[in-house]
C-alpha cells in the first residue's frame, strides 16, 4: 500500500491463477458469447474481453475496499468470513441453494452485496431479499440492507432497504413456482432472452 492507500498486487497473476483453477477441465471452446461488438472487441465480451477486463475489475474492486474502510466483511457465528458463503435454506418445504458473494458490517448494520459484471444495475432486488432470509433462518440475524457491487460501475448500487421482504411472501412465490415446476408449467420469460441459453429452441424469442 502506497501512501495515497492504493494497494498494489500483481492483479495479473492473481487473474491467471483464479481463471486456471475455475476453467480446470473446461472446454471453452464453444462457451457463450454476451455483450454487444465494439472497436475494442469486433467479437463482443468473449475470452479475449475477460482476460483483459477481468484484472482491471479485480483491481478496481480492491481500491473500493481500500477506499471504503467502514464496510468490514462480517463473519459467521462460525467464525467463517461471509465471502461466497453457501447456504440452503427451506422455502415451502424446497430446499433453495444459494451463495452470497458479500456480507458486510456497516456501521452497525448488515449489508449483502452481490458482484455483478453486467451492464445494467438490476432493477429487482429479489434475489437480495433471498439472501436476507436466508441469514435469518440459517444464523437467526437480521439483514437490514442490500447492493450490488457493479464493476464497471466501480462501485456500489444505492443501498436498499429489504425490510419489505418477509418470509411469508418467499414461501408463497418458491411454493407457487414448485406447484409449476411439478406441472410442467413453464411460462416464457421474453424480459430476459439475452440471458437464456435455450432461445434457439423457443418459438417465443427473436434472439436466435
């Protein structure tokens, strides 16, 4: 660390070793291709884009650590830092596996933060209020705040109260999505096509 609190690490060594140990045995051949084309990168954000971007992001993420010293990462009654922590909590008799990037302290509160490398900040915050409950049932703590962490934001989104999400209102939408999924009820999602992997089998989408 210098004296101006920037800290310095060989982000792309550090990059190299994670993306070895994460593609161990995996074909990337054939590995979809998101984002749209630029100058920079005619072919969009394929291995290319990620083997640049991915160290500056790394490193972008540890001067907002860096520059923001009141957010500590909180750790369980464990004693485990809540960094990927996997939980599976139960939903309307439905065990829901999730893992939370983030959960920090701040000043007093709790805030579980979720990384996200996407263009848009989402607009929906369920996936937060997953979360929150999920610490509730698991650790029997209260989680009052969430955010996501946008790396090409470098930064975090607005805190969101998650107050309004309650487990009566996760048993209902994981108990109805359970009775659909069991009667082969599957409804298109045309909202988020650019996501999904199987438009090129839906009659529904123009994103082939």
């Amino acid at each position: 660390m210098n004296k101006f609190g920037k800290v310095y690490i060989d982000t792309l060594d550090y990059w190299a070793r994670a993306w070895a140990k994460e593609s161990e045995g995996v074909d990337l051949t054939f590995a979809r291709v998101g984002g749209r084309t630029s100058k920079a990168f005619p072919n969009r954000e394929n291995v290319d884009f990620w083997q640049q971007t991915g160290p500056e992001w790394v490193q972008s993420y540890i001067d907002w650590r860096v520059a923001n010293t009141d957010w500590k990462i909180w750790y369980t009654p464990e004693g485990a830092p809540a960094i990927e922590l996997g939980l599976t909590p139960i939903f309307a008799g439905v065990p829901v596996k999730m893992v939370l990037d983030r959960v920090f302290e701040v000043n007093g509160d709790l805030v579980v933060v979720d990384l996200k490398t996407s263009q848009q900040t989402p607009t929906s915050t369920l996936q937060l209020g997953f979360y929150k409950l999920g610490l509730k049932q698991i650790f029997d703590i209260d989680v009052k705040y969430g955010a996501y962490w946008m790396a090409r934001q470098e930064g975090t989104s607005a805190l969101v109260d998650l107050s309004s999400y309650t487990e009566e209102k996760l048993e209902y939408l994981v108990g109805s999505f359970d009775k659909a999924r069991k009667a082969g009820i599957f409804i298109p999602n045309t909202n988020n096509c650019n996501r999904c992997g199987l438009t090129e089998h839906c009659q529904f989408t123009s994103k082939k």
